[in-house]
C-alpha cells in the first residue's frame, strides 16, 4: 500500500508494543515486520534475520525497533520518537493538550523508563527468582505512588487519552504477569481498574482478539522470564 507505514521489530511484544498498541486505537494500516533469533550450536543467538538487512534500510541510527513512513520519507529509531511522530501525524492531543499535561506525559513516560530498565535486566539475567525480590520493591513503591497521581484519572494524566497511556498499559501488564501478587493489594485496585478500562477501548479490544496480538512471549529467546 502507497504510503504505509512500517515497522521493524523482532517478534515479541517488547518496546515495539505501545506503538503497535497505538497504531491500533488510532486505526492507522501498518507493516508489522518481524524478526527471529535461532539458537546456535555453540549456545550463542543467530540474529541474521535482522543483522542481514539492518545497513539495508536507510536508517541513519540501525536499530529495533525502527519506522519507516513512505508517505513523509520519516525514517525513525527509538521506540518514544516513533510513538511521538505517530501521534503528531495522527492525533497531535495524545501528546497532551496543555503545557504542563505534556510535560506530565514526558515525566510518566520517562518514570515507567527507569522501572522497565530494572525489569529487562531481570527478565534477561540470570538467578531470575532471586533478583525478582529487589523489583518486586521498586514495583511496590511504583504502584503506590503511580495510584496517588492517578488518583480519581480516568487516564494515565488526567481526563483523556495521550501516548502515555499506552506505556502505561503494556508495562503495568507485563509487570502483573511477572508480580501478579502485587497487583492483588487494595493499593493496586485503582492500577487494575486502569488496565480493564483500556482494554475496554474498542479499537484495543479489537486488536487483543486478532491474530496480530502477540501475548507472549514478552522478551526474547534467550531471556529466562518470556
């Protein structure tokens, strides 16, 4: 299709899922390609499907996940640039609609950052159960103060929906698979009704039931928690 927009990512949910996850709320066509790692013989990872094309793309910064607008020639690394061109091309208010509603975007976006460094590092360490206890902490903290900002929000900032909420939504997901005990406590209620009210969204609806949605794995093959 003239002018789609593509998407390059390895095929699991990852960074690459609040894009895919906004690109399905604002209903906009895509090209949703994916690459696989194979295990080697010597106990490495063969990542040829990506490496052999990655200097083949014009991409000025190769790497995953990337997006390539054909329409504009917008050819886009880091997953928090994508999502902030697809909402500026799209719908401009999910960046937020005040100063100060896009300065909070920016800062929650950049809080769940810093938690899902700490999680990554756990999924694709090793002793994967032991070092669960120190994020099961920080996730602790996170719930407790991320349900005091969202205090009476219907959305991640306030009233109505920015880009945040899809960072928001896929990390406290995945965060509830990994702790689901964390997201039983009456603190977490407020997070919890969150994630049933975005998965209530027609379009996310929609898109959790087709073929497209990947629920797992969440990391790659070669993490101990997928």
């Amino acid at each position: 299709m003239v002018g789609m927009i593509r998407c390059g990512y390895w095929n699991i949910r990852g960074l690459m899922q609040p894009i895919r996850l906004l690109l399905a709320y604002l209903e906009v066509p895509y090209k949703d390609v994916r690459y696989d790692v194979k295990p080697c013989a010597d106990g490495s990872w063969d990542r040829t499907e990506w490496t052999s094309v990655k200097e083949t793309l014009g991409l000025q910064f190769p790497n995953l996940p990337y997006m390539i607008d054909d329409e504009t020639g917008a050819k886009l690394v880091q997953s928090n640039a994508i999502l902030r061109y697809i909402c500026d091309k799209y719908k401009p208010e999910l960046l937020g609609k005040t100063i100060n509603d896009r300065a909070s975007v920016e800062m929650l976006i950049g809080v769940i950052a810093d938690l899902k460094g700490q999680s990554v590092r756990i999924a694709y360490g090793k002793d994967y159960e032991q070092n669960l206890e120190p994020f099961r902490a920080s996730l602790k903290e996170f719930i407790s103060r991320t349900s005091m900002f969202m205090k009476n929000s219907e959305f991640a900032i306030g009233c109505y929906l920015t880009c945040a909420d899809f960072v928001m939504y896929e990390n406290l997901d995945v965060w509830r698979l990994m702790c689901p005990e964390e997201f039983e406590t009456v603190e977490a209620k407020p997070l919890v009704e969150y994630l049933k009210r975005i998965e209530a969204i027609p379009q996310i609806a929609e898109y959790r039931k087709s073929p497209e949605f990947i629920e797992r794995p969440i990391n790659n093959k070669m993490a101990s928690f997928k």
